[in-house]
C-alpha cells in the first residue's frame, strides 16, 4: 500500500499579515488532518496556499480546502491559491467549489494582488 506524504512548509510572508503554506505532496484523507491544523491555527488576514507541488487531491483533501475557505471568509480573512496544476483545477470544478477561491500564478501576484 502506498503511503502519501504531505510536507508543509509554514512562513510569513513579504507583506505584514500574510502566511504563506507551501504544501508538497498530495492533498488527500490520510494527510489532510494536519492541513486541517496548520490552517485552523493560523491568525493572519492572508493565507496563501502554495500548490506547485501538490500533484492531486482528493473529496476530502477538497473538502478541507473548503472548510478552509469557510472558516476565513466568516472572519472576515483572505485566502488565495498558487500554483493549482490542472488536475486540481479540475477537480475543483467537478466538485464545483472552483468560483470560492482566488487563484494566482505566484506567491508575489498573490500578495500583491491581496494585501493592501
């Protein structure tokens, strides 16, 4: 049996109030538990999440991304997407929740184009 491995790489970012995540492995049941924590224990206005790395993810590694999105937006939060591989994009938009997030080509554009 293959054991998927998600590594995330926590750091501020260049602008006042913003984190950012690099994830690298896939977003799936058996490593979304630990997303789930990191992102629920952040504070910050901005939290980009840096998806270059994350070849797939699957309902529930979808679905903690949402409750990601769900958590920030009640607080009134920004979140925002690098880097989301077209196997990923696509799975958004099977599952329909693509038009929740904001995506960006680069953690930079993401900054800028959140942080004011």
């Amino acid at each position: 049996m293959r054991q998927d491995n998600l590594q995330i790489d926590d750091q501020p970012g260049t602008q006042a109030g913003c984190r950012i995540l690099r994830l690298d492995g896939p977003l799936v049941l058996t490593t979304m538990f630990a997303f789930q924590s990191t992102v629920r224990s952040d504070t910050s206005q901005t939290l980009i999440i840096d998806f270059t790395n994350v070849p797939y993810a699957d309902s529930a590694g979808i679905g903690a991304l949402v409750g990601a999105y769900v958590t920030r937006q009640h607080n009134g939060r920004n979140l925002a997407l690098v880097g989301v591989s077209e196997r990923v994009r696509h799975a958004l938009q099977v599952t329909r929740v693509e038009d929740f997030f904001r995506f960006f080509d680069s953690v930079s554009a993401a900054e800028g184009g959140l942080v004011a």
